[in-house]
C-alpha cells in the first residue's frame, strides 16, 4: 500500500527558491494529508508517516538556517505555513507549529553557541521536535550532579512524544525556583511515553502524558547557563507571544479547510430546500449569505493575523536589545488575534452544518472534525483572559506581565 508520506505524484528533490515556492510546497502538503483526514482522524494511528512527509517536503527545516540546508525564513512564513498544513489536517499543523516553537527554543533561551550548534543539528538532520513543558504540572525536578544535571518527574502533556526526535524538556532545580530547558533524545530509556491522549479532537497530535526518570543532561547543554548561572534577557519570554501565533496560525487553517471543504460539497451535493424557489444549492439566498459571511470574517483575521506576525519581526531581529514594552505591546496585540481567531474558527467549524444538510453528519464524511480539533485546543487557555489583557492595555494603560500564559 502507497502511505501518505510516499505518494509519488510529487517531486520534493529540491527546496523551492522563495517564500512564495515553500507556501505552495505546504498547499501541496495540504492536498496530500486532505485526501483521506477524515479517515485518519478515525483511525487514531501515531502519525509517523504524516511526519515522514513533513520531512521529505522540507518544511521542518524552514526556519533552519541555509548553509546547514534550511529555507532560512521567518516567522511570518512559518505561521502561513502552519496554516496551510492544518487546512488539511488541523493535528498535523498542530505538530509543526509547536515543532517549530521548539526549534526556535534555543534562540529564545539559549547562549550564542548552543543556539549556532542545535540550529546546525537540528536542520542537518532534520530533528522534529516535541516538548514536555506543562506549567500546570507540578515541576518536574532537577537534580545538581557536578558536570550534568537530571531530570526526574511527569508531564500530563506531552505534544509529539514518539513522533519526536528531540524532545525539550523543562524542569525547576530542586531547592530553587530555577527553571532550566535542555533539549534530549526523544528514544531513550527514561522518556516513557504514556501513549494516552485519548480526546475528542486533534487526535494524532500525540499529546499524552510523558515519565522522566533519570534523564541526564550536560550542564553545558542547559539552555542559557554558563557557569550554572542563567543569562536573563527580554527574549526569554517571547515563548509565549510566539506559540500564542501558532495557536492562531492552526485554528485559522483549521477554519479554512472546514469552510473550503463545506464549499465544495454544497457546490455538488447539498439539494436545495424543497420550498425554495432556487432549483441548486448554490443559488438559495441563505447559503450566498452564510458563505459570504464565513468568508468575510475569515479573510479578515487572517490579515489581522499576517500583520500581528509581521510586527513581532522587529523583536525576532534585535531578540538581544527587546525592551518590556516592546514585548508588551506586542503581546497585546498576539493577544487580540488570539481572541478573534478562537471566535471565528468555532463560528465556522460549527456553522457549516447550516450548508451542508442532514446527510452530511455521517461520519464517513468526518465534517466533525473541524469543529472537535478547535474545540478542544482553544481550551488550552481561556480565550477571556486574552481580551482582559486587550482591555486593561486600553483603559489602564496595563502591559501584560510575561507569565506561561500573556
């Protein structure tokens, strides 16, 4: 049988030469993941192979830098790419953009040379990344040996795990409110995957529960040390404005592929009502109307999105010199996106249905999905906190405080 990641009608043995030439590699991603999401989404399988063809298309390395085989591009590029993927599979874009937040990890915390040598490995060998950092756990505890410090604990999430290469781990130093990244081989003995995410939507993200027994780390790999002492910046906290984009860049291409998908089946399927005066589909009024809508709305966060990202390229530039009102204003306005997106993908995913018909819930044809992959990742932080920080900037003149969450 011809697996996803093997399907021989593309030709992948060059990176395209342009940003434009890598967003319509991922546009070719998407149609390959598209063609049978809904029965993946059914089987429920780890999705190696899904994986394999995000690595044969070079989008893992699209961030990577070029003279070590990456695409050498930036965020704004990144977030369009993960929105491109996810339109065909929301848990796949999903996994590329938290890939991506972690291959960026050691820009965002790292010293100058760690950071030069895991952007050489990762793009050489084209790690895919998880990670196994949930500040809603309790802290999983590091241990001073000397030389090496280990990493002993659980995370109830785990995004990636056997799909992973590396995986990043974080943990707080025991007797220390010290949090310490290092980034360790995912096949290892001391990493057990629990194997148990088990929810209703995005189910091949791979985002169960991860042990850590004993897993060691050389104190010249943890991220930002020298001499054991943390070098603090500004930057360090742009983990959270950045994954906050990804967030947006998956639900957004999660809305498109539903609106896109639904398009194409009322165009050909879905019957006019009997006591409409329209014989097709496509010409009642209440269906120009609903598209049109959705359409709208769509097009317009996705601009707000594509400018929000843009405006964060001055920090990701001068990432050594950020001031806390730069990375405050901008975390205002990721926080904006955020909340807008969250609104209009569980609008779209969930309104389709009034275009479709009665025969489109079957679950052969899995329009659900859309709507369960939004569902359940726009949990991940209340949506509501997201304008409160929008609204005490306007009327108090509040920046956000940087914490896991703003």
């Amino acid at each position: 049988m011809t697996t996803i990641a093997n399907r021989p009608d593309t030709d992948w043995s060059t990176h395209p030469a342009d940003e434009a030439g890598w967003l319509e590699r991922a546009r070719e991603v998407r149609r390959a993941l598209e063609t049978d999401a809904a029965a993946r989404d059914r089987a429920g399988e780890t999705p190696y192979d899904e994986i394999a063809l995000l690595k044969r298309s070079g989008l893992v390395t699209l961030l990577g830098p070029v003279e070590h085989g990456g695409a050498g591009l930036e965020w704004p590029a990144a977030y369009r790419v993960v929105r491109e993927v996810a339109a065909g599979d929301g848990s796949i874009g999903q996994l590329l953009g938290y890939h991506y937040l972690w291959f960026w990890a050691a820009r965002l915390v790292g010293t100058p040379e760690q950071i030069e040598a895991v952007e050489a490995d990762a793009t050489r060998n084209q790690w895919f990344f998880g990670g196994a950092v949930n500040p809603r756990d309790d802290d999983v505890t590091i241990r001073d040996t000397g030389d090496e410090i280990v990493y002993n604990g659980r995370k109830s999430f785990s995004t990636g795990s056997r799909v992973s290469d590396v995986t990043v781990l974080e943990g707080v130093l025991e007797g220390t409110d010290t949090h310490v990244f290092a980034i360790v081989p995912s096949a290892q003995d001391g990493i057990v995957f629990g194997d148990d995410w088990d929810n209703i939507g995005q189910r091949l993200t791979e985002s169960g529960s991860v042990t850590i027994s004993d897993v060691t780390v050389p104190w010249a790999s943890a991220a930002g040390f020298v001499d054991k002492a943390f070098q603090p910046r500004v930057y360090n906290t742009l983990n959270v404005p950045v994954i906050q984009l990804v967030f947006v860049s998956f639900y957004l291409g999660i809305a498109r592929g539903a609106l896109e998908t639904a398009l194409a089946y009322t165009r050909t399927t879905t019957r006019s009502w009997l006591h409409s005066d329209a014989e097709r589909a496509v010409d009642e009024p209440y269906q120009l109307d609903l598209y049109g809508d959705y359409q709208s709305k769509l097009w317009a966060v996705e601009a707000l999105a594509d400018q929000v990202a843009l405006e964060g390229l001055a920090i990701h530039h001068d990432a050594w010199n950020v001031t806390p009102e730069q990375r405050g204003a901008h975390e205002v306005r990721v926080a904006a996106v955020k909340a807008r997106a969250t609104d209009v993908a569980l609008e779209i995913t969930s309104g389709i249905f009034e275009g479709l018909g009665a025969r489109a819930t079957t679950s052969q044809l899995g329009f659900d999905r859309f709507w369960r992959n939004v569902r359940t990742h726009t949990l991940h932080d209340p949506v509501a906190y997201k304008r409160r920080e929008v609204g005490a900037f306007l009327l108090r003149d509040e920046l956000p405080e940087p914490t896991w969450y703003s």
